[in-house]
C-alpha cells in the first residue's frame, strides 16, 4: 500500500492490523492503519468535520490542518507512532493515534510502555460507536507494541469522548487539573472491559441482521422483462406476500419508457430510484455482480441478498469473485447475505417480507429458520407449513434466513439477531459447517439460556463455497461441546422440526416423569419402551381402550396432568370404533381443554391414521408462548406452582392416578375410513383456516399440542426438552472454578518461559513434565529408566517392591493387551524374569525403551487429556483408558476453564462411568479425587495458554485418591486468542 519514496517506516506496513468491524446501527467500516499515500483523504476528512470537534480535538480554534500536520499525522513507525482510520467507500469518517511517551510526558521509544491517545470523528458519523472499535483495535495494536498503558486529555465538555474512554471496562484513574481531564487506563484486558465488548458486538450484529430482515425499501434487481425468471419470481413473491415497505424493479435493460413491472415502479438502476433503499436483492450472473454493488454503494443502499451462483461453490476462480464481492460491499457499510443464497422471510406484520424463492409466505408465527443450503431451507420450510399427515398441522415461522455460501453475514450473526428479538421464542438451525466454533459455542451457550437452540450439525466436512476454520477435534467433540453450550443437538431435519414443535408449543417439563394414555395398549407399551431407551422415567401406560370417548380422554389426561408424580403426558391415539367414537375435532378439543387447566407440563399426542386429530390440535391461536411467559429456571408459564415434583396449577385439586398395566383387555383398531380424509370431511373441517399474511392471535390464548405420527419421534422430542430443561436449571448455577493454595502459577510461567528459549513447540521430558505438573499439586508416579537388567534391579530398589516393568516405546505405551506392561513384580527373581521376557518377545531394551514404576492401589484405569484447538479453545476430555475410549470413543469433554459442577457432569458423561460407581458390586473408587485432578488441569492450561496439549495416561482411580502413572505436555507459542481481541469480522 505505501508507495512514496520519502516514507521514514521502521516497520513494514502492519496489514494484520485490517478488519472490518459492524458499527453500532449495523452499518460496517474498515479500520487500517494511516500511511503517507493518505493525506489527501487526511484533508478530505478533516475539512468535513466541524468546528466544534476540532475544537474538542485541538483544544483551540483549527480551521484547517497545516502541511506540516499532515506530514505529521500520515507518517508513522508503526511502533512509537501509529495512526488508525475508520474508512466508508475509501473515505475516512474517524481517526485515532497513539504516541509513545515516558514518565516526563515526552516522546519516547521502549522501554517506555505508556502512550497518549486521540480521537477524531467526523460528526455525520458521530453515535454510530465508531470511536468505541477504534480504542478496541488501537488497544490491541499498543498491547502488540509493548505499551500497557493510555493517557488522554479530554476538555470536561466533551462528554462523547469522556463516555468512550469511562464505558471502555479498562480500569482507569481521573484527574483534573488546568481545565483538562485526564485519564489513565491499563490496556490489559479486565474482565468488564471483555463483557462490554461482547455485549456492543452483540447490539451491532444483531442490528445489522435486523436491518436486512426488516427493510424500510427493497430493490429487486435483475427482474427480467417476461415472467419468469429467479428476478421475476423474486419480484412476485414479495408483492404477493403484502410486502409493508416500498418495492423496487431494476433492470439495465428495461425500456427507458417502462414505468412499471407487475404494478411495481420500474427503473435501469438503483441511481435512479427517489428516496431511500434500504434491502437490495441481486439476481444478475456473477459477471454483473461488482457492477450492481457499486450502485448500490454509491446509492447508499444498507444491505445486500445475492441470489446469483458462480462463487466459491464453483472453484478458486469463483472463490476469489466471492472474496471480491465481500470486500467491495463492506468497503461501502452494506452487509451480504449470500452469495448463492435462497433469501429471507420475515412475516412480522408490520414487514411482510418474501424475498425468497419460497413459491407462499409461511404463517406468521415464533420459530425462527436458519438454513445454510437452499435445498434444505425448502424442506424445513415445508415441513413446519403443510397440513395432515405429519407433525406439523399448522406452524408459524417468524424469520427465515438461508444464508447459501456464509461468505458475509453467518449463523453467529442470526444468533445475535434472534437473542433479543421478541418474535422469536425457539431457534432451528442447520448448519452444514461452524466457521468460528469458539464463537458460536458462546453465543449459543447465551442464547440457550434465554430460549431453545435446536441444530442439525454437518458432519464437519465444509461444502464447496464455504470458508471455514480447520479443526482438528472429531466431528463427536465438537458435538460435545454444542450440547455443553445448551444447544439441542439433532442429527435429521425430522428431528430439528420435531423438537423444534415441541418447544415452541409446550412449557418445559420439569423432570424426566412420563404418563402415558391411550386407546392402544399396543401403541402405549411401545411408547413406554421408547421412554425407557431415551432415558426417561415412564409410568405405566393407563389403556382407556378403543371405545374411550372424548371424555374419557379429558378425565384420563387432567388425572394425569394434575399427579405430581408426572412431569409430562404423552397420549396415544388410534381412530376408535362404535357410534360413540369421538371425532377428531371433538377429542382434540377434549385434550385442549384438559391441558389448559395445568398450563405448566408439557402434552404430546402420538396418532396412528389420524391425519385430522394433528390439524384439529394445532388449530388455534398461537405457535407458543412468549419467551417472556416463561419462568427462566424452569420455563414453566408464569403463576404455575413449581414446588420440586409438582407443576399443577393454583387450585387444581392432584387426584392420584390409577395406572392400568399393559395387558388390559382392548379391541382391535379399525382403519379409518378414506372418506374421512377428503377435503370437506369432518376431519378437515375441524382446521381453522388462516390466510396467509394474518397476524396471529396474543400468545395468552391456548397453547397448541403438538401431535406426531410415530412414537419415536414424540419421545425423541420429549427427550430433547428434558435434557435442555435440565441443562437450564444447572445453568442458572454454573458453579465455580476453585482456587487451590499448592498452585505456584508464576513458577509455573518461569519454567515455561525458559523451555520455550529451546525452540517453537516441543513436547517436554518426562522429567520437566513432572517438574511443571508439579506446580500445579499433579504428582506424577516416579519412573525409572531400566536400559539394563542391573539398572532395572537397581531401579527397583530405589522405589521399593512391588514394581511394575513398562515398555514406553511409542508402539507398546499404554499396550497392556500385547503384553509391555508387567504388574505386581515382588522381588528381583520375578523382575529379571520379566525383564527377559520383555526383550525377547520384543527386542532390545534400546528398542523397548523400558522404565520401573513402583505399584500404584488397584483401581480404575481412566485419561485425562487437554487440547487448545485453534478454533474451538481449550478443550478438557476424561474417558475410561483402553477399548472404552479408543475403540468405542467414550470420551466426555468440556471447555476449559472447567468449574467444579462441570468437572462433576464430566466424570458421569461418559457410559462407562457406572464401573467408576460400584457397578455389579465393586467398590466405588475416589472420584473427589479425580474431579479436583481434572479441575487442576484445567487451571493449568487455562492459565498457561503456551501449554498446548496434556496428556495423563494412566490415571488410576483407587477407594481413596488417583495415581497419575504417565504424563506428557507440549509447549508451544500461545495461539492468537481472537476471542479476546478487537471486534472483527471474518477477513476477507
């Protein structure tokens, strides 16, 4: 970028330093640093700035820079002296510069670590939170440059920059003195200031998707001039869906003469629209794409939804087209969704919004639908609109996004969007690849906290077009830590709606208790045995036979509902037989009616040929309930009793329930017949028809009982929403991460430090892995190297019989199984002999590489390992050593730091954990112990993020206390923490 001859840089230009950040309104900037080439610009900007701020700035009158300003304000050593601007379309709208002074207020180079710092912006600009991003970056670039501390003089009336530096989190100190404020401020990351950061990355993400979702204007662009056509349709779908805003047709080669297309104003050019666009949805070949962004750039539209394929899916010359596009719409503040997009909806009534390829706007409702590939937007779409025959009835959508190739806005952004949209009360994702898993297991532990985050994760392999971090933990991790972080995680688009429907219409239940009743006894036992697979506790099945009317059915389920013993009903049904079989309408109003009296447990039905009863249940007046409705701890509906095993509504009187065991008597079912499903039949009659478009009823009115067509699925559902049920409740008590008084952290840092001075990375000696684990209170078993007979005998004395004989060679270690390891030696004769049977099953003793460990209490054989991915953080694992873990893959994990409740949930995550409990009758071994060693580990890399990788292989786990039998670390510079640093988008 620096061309000029006379430039005095001592370093070369930073470009690391580049990055798109979004602004507080959702709009987006650049921040790079000031080279010479910008004094041109420098002029520009300064002239556009009023008086009032440079008098802020300046401290005097300054109509105008000086040449000799500019030199000074365009020329930096990117060390002592820097200079970041805030750039729209190529012009700055903001600057910030630090130098370097010492303790006399002069300028100074290191090792002099404090800096002024001062910021300018232009007014038109002003409140959008452009100075807050620029501390943030120039923060990290003075950190980067060894400089710990700010300085800033502030006149006492410049309350706008006052409240940047004072709402930053840093820690600072005030004065006042000449008429001047001055403020000091370590640039050490505090816990407040990340908090802040997160919490202003939020507001803005979030805005800027709003600002896509609910446009005030949109401009289709690429509307052909015959129907037909993605433009066209396009077109089409956004009038037909009663679009609230004012609609745009733009097409470079209409007629100068055509006014309108399809009753829509017509233009060549986004130029040549009056007035305001806010939306742009580009449906033009991939050629024309740079063209149109520049328009819209230039016409100052927010933000983009590019429809047009030809990108990244389609090879590296499309890859670069791809970053092209990206790079040319952040340079102008828009935001991208797409390329190779399928659109969005939002049916909110006030918008109206089908900018999709969605033939019908779905009903307005309180799900929202993330989707990265088309195809599956379509089917997710589908599935919660058609009608019989399937889960769904009638289901309400709130937003859709299908975000095709993610080169811009991503699921992350939607989560920031969802979080605090009121619209929206359940998530549904599915998410063929996670480029940021650190952020989006934060965003999504935050969001879960606040209402259901239900995902369909890819199987970790990125589909063409996307550009995604690479991680080497398993697809099996990574799915670990998403259920950690709160999130639903379902393997098929059945199971995403499923869950999806459940949470959306019913509270959360409290426990795992499960009532079953039905007109099958068949069809309950069935159900009771999937209860059983999934965990859940299930009473016996109560058969109301095949004869049961509606009243039956209102008895049975308000008995069921009012037993404090039951924290869910399922009721089974099959179409019964008899003049006095109730209809469909008539049983789901039964069921309705029952629900309603004990709000707080959940009702699912499962059906067999049923297809009406489904429509009939979900023909009421809302999706769900407000998320607002919901008690945080438990998400039951506000005023419903929650005393530990209850959830009956005020004044409901609990009669016991007698439950029928499986076996009782019951007649056959009969087919329907297909009569009953035609249109105009009872069965359809009882639907509530809704056009599309209308706004549904307050959320107050009666909730809907989802209602599913196979048992399977009904108590996969259930069992989705107890578990996030319980994870809410443990999550508003995350626990904590104890303090040990035996952790020496410093010591710990020295030796790390010195080890470092040898190379890069490296995995340490057995000895210096001791020697750090050590700091930590982790004692590793001592083990000798026994290179000869003599040397073993010798070792063996010195740690006292009985001893065990390892071979460590890198294809026996950890091998009990080939016969390496040999146990419980009582004298030298029984260690010599073993010895001699090591090398000659094996080879030399240079080969085998053998030790003498003395013999740790009998116990259970586990490992504990930590590993800093380079896009998921630091992950802590636990599972049983040997076939457990390495064949069957039972490993549990968790983010580090651990807390003490969830080094608790790991030790009982894996499902060999019960040989850990006394199963069939052994003793139950030491897992205190073991928890406080997996809370040390954790300490340790959490602390020492140069401490890339742990491994504890043997840990045996006796009655009283855990021997560590091997252990080995590696070291290695500490990765890039972008979670810590400036707000950035992905680089492009």
């Amino acid at each position: 970028m620096q061309t000029s001859a006379d430039r005095q840089d001592r370093h070369q230009y930073p470009a690391h330093w580049e990055a798109d950040v979004v602004l507080r309104d959702g709009g987006t900037a650049r921040i790079r640093p000031i080279t010479v080439d910008d004094a041109d610009r420098l002029v520009s900007f300064y002239e556009q700035v009023s008086d009032e701020s440079k008098y802020y700035r300046f401290f005097a009158p300054y109509p105008r820079l000086s040449a000799k300003d500019v030199h000074r304000f365009t020329h930096h050593d990117f060390v002592d002296r820097v200079g970041l601007a805030a750039t729209v379309g190529g012009e700055f709208i903001a600057t910030v510069r630090y130098d370097r002074i010492g303790a006399d207020g002069m300028p100074a180079s290191a090792p002099a670590d404090e800096a002024e710092v001062a910021f300018l912006v232009q007014d038109a600009h002003q409140g959008r939170g452009v100075a807050s991003a620029l501390l943030e970056h120039i923060a990290a670039v003075a950190r980067e440059r060894g400089i710990r501390r700010f300085a800033a003089e502030v006149l006492p009336a410049n309350n706008k920059m006052i409240k940047v530096f004072t709402d930053a989190g840093y820690t600072q100190k005030r004065s006042f003195e000449d008429g001047v404020v001055r403020l000091e401020f370590g640039l050490e990351p505090t816990d407040r200031s990340v908090a802040v950061q997160r919490a202003r990355e939020q507001r803005a993400e979030g805005r800027s998707v709003r600002r896509l979702l609910a446009p005030g204007s949109v401009a289709v662009v690429g509307v052909g001039r015959a129907p037909g056509g993605v433009g066209r349709s396009i077109l089409g779908n956004i009038r037909d869906a009663g679009y609230a805003g004012r609609l745009h047709a733009v097409n470079k080669a209409f007629p100068e003469d055509l006014k309108e297309v399809d009753g829509v104003p017509a233009y060549r050019s986004v130029r040549d629209i009056d007035g305001h666009v806010d939306l742009a949805v580009v449906a033009v070949p991939a050629e024309l794409v740079p063209a149109v962004v520049a328009e819209c750039g230039e016409h100052g539209v927010q933000g983009l939804v590019v429809l047009s394929a030809g990108y990244a899916e389609s090879g590296p010359e499309g890859r670069e087209r791809q970053r092209a596009l990206v790079r040319a719409a952040r340079a102008y503040g828009m935001r991208t969704i797409g390329p190779n997009a399928f659109g969005i909806i939002n049916t909110a009534p006030d918008v109206r919004l089908n900018a999709s390829l969605a033939p019908e706007m779905p009903r307005p409702g309180r799900i929202g639908l993330f989707a990265q590939s088309g195809a599956i937007g379509i089917a997710l779409l589908s599935r919660l609109h058609r009608r019989g025959g399937g889960v769904t009835g009638v289901t309400g959508v709130s937003t859709f996004v299908s975000a095709g190739n993610r080169a811009d806005v991503s699921g992350n952004d939607v989560l920031q969007y969802w979080y605090d949209d009121p619209e929206t009360d359940v998530a549904l994702m599915y998410l063929e690849s996670i480029g940021n898993p650190r952020k989006f297991t934060r965003l999504a532990r935050r969001t879960a906290a606040a209402k259901p985050l239900v995902v369909v994760q890819g199987t970790g392999t990125a589909p063409p077009g996307h550009t995604v971090r690479a991680t080497r933990l398993p697809y099996a991790t990574v799915s670990a830590l998403l259920r950690q972080a709160g999130v639903i995680r379902v393997d098929t688009i059945t199971e995403l709606v499923d869950a999806g429907l459940l949470l959306a219409r019913q509270p959360l239940p409290a426990g795992p208790r499960v009532a079953i009743l039905g007109n099958s006894e068949s069809l309950g036992v069935l159900t009771y045995d999937r209860c059983v697979a999934e965990g859940l506790r299930p009473a016996r099945p109560v058969d109301l036979t095949t004869g049961a009317t509606a009243e039956d059915f209102h008895r049975a389920l308000a008995a069921a509902l009012a037993d404090d013993t039951n924290d869910a009903v399922v009721v089974t049904a099959i179409p019964a037989i008899g003049e006095a079989s109730p209809g469909d309408a008539e049983l789901a109003e039964a069921l309705r009616s029952a629900a309603a009296a004990v709000p707080g447990k959940p009702v699912l039905v499962v059906h067999v040929e049923l297809g009406g009863l489904a429509e009939a249940l979900s023909a009421a007046a809302s999706t769900a309930p407000r998320a607002s409705d919901r008690d945080p701890a438990t998400g039951t509906a506000p005023g419903t009793h929650t005393a530990p095993g209850t959830h009956t509504a005020p004044g409901t009187h609990a009669t016991p329930l007698t439950h029928t065991a499986p076996g009782t008597p019951g007649r056959a079912p009969v087919p329907p017949s297909r009569e009953d499903a035609r249109p105009g039949s009872r069965l359809s009659d009882a639907v509530s028809e809704r056009p599309p478009g209308a706004v549904p009823n307050p959320p107050e009115g009666p909730r809907l009982i989802p209602a599913y067509p196979a048992a399977e699925r009904a108590v996969r559902a259930l069992s989705e929403a107890v578990g996030y049920a319980r994870w809410r409740r443990e999550a508003a008590d995350p626990g904590k991460v104890p303090e040990y008084d035996d952790i020496d952290e410093r010591a710990a840092a020295r030796l790390i430090q010195g080890l470092l001075e040898r190379g890069e990375g490296l995995t340490i000696s057995a000895a210096e892995t001791c020697e750090l684990l050590g700091k930590y209170g982790i004692h590793v078993r001592r083990a000798l190297p026994a290179p000869t007979p003599g040397a073993a005998a010798e070792a063996a004395r010195a740690l006292g019989y009985p001893v065990a004989l390892k071979a460590t060679a890198p294809h026996l270690r950890h091998r009990a199984d080939l016969g390496g390891v040999r146990l419980d030696l009582a004298d030298e004769e029984q260690l010599l002999r073993a010895y001699a049977e090591l090398t000659e099953l094996f080879g030399r003793p240079e080969e085998l590489r053998p030790v003498v460990q003395s013999m740790a209490p009998r116990g259970v054989d586990t490992v504990v390992r930590a590993v800093i991915d380079p896009a998921a953080g630091a992950v802590l694992s636990f599972g049983l050593a040997g076939a457990a873990s390495q064949l069957l893959g039972d490993m549990a994990h968790r983010l580090i730091p651990v807390t003490d409740r969830e080094a608790t949930s790991l030790v009982r995550s894996i499902r060999t954990a019960p040989l850990l409990f006394g199963w069939r009758g052994s003793t139950p071994v030491d897992t205190p112990a073991l928890e406080e060693l997996l809370l040390r580990v954790s300490r340790l890399v959490d602390d020492h993020p140069e401490v890339v990788a742990v491994t504890l292989e043997p840990v045996v786990v006796a009655p009283h206390g855990v021997s560590v039998l091997g252990a080995t670390v590696r070291i290695a510079p500490p990765p890039v923490r972008d979670d810590l640093g400036p707000r950035t988008m992905p680089a492009y």
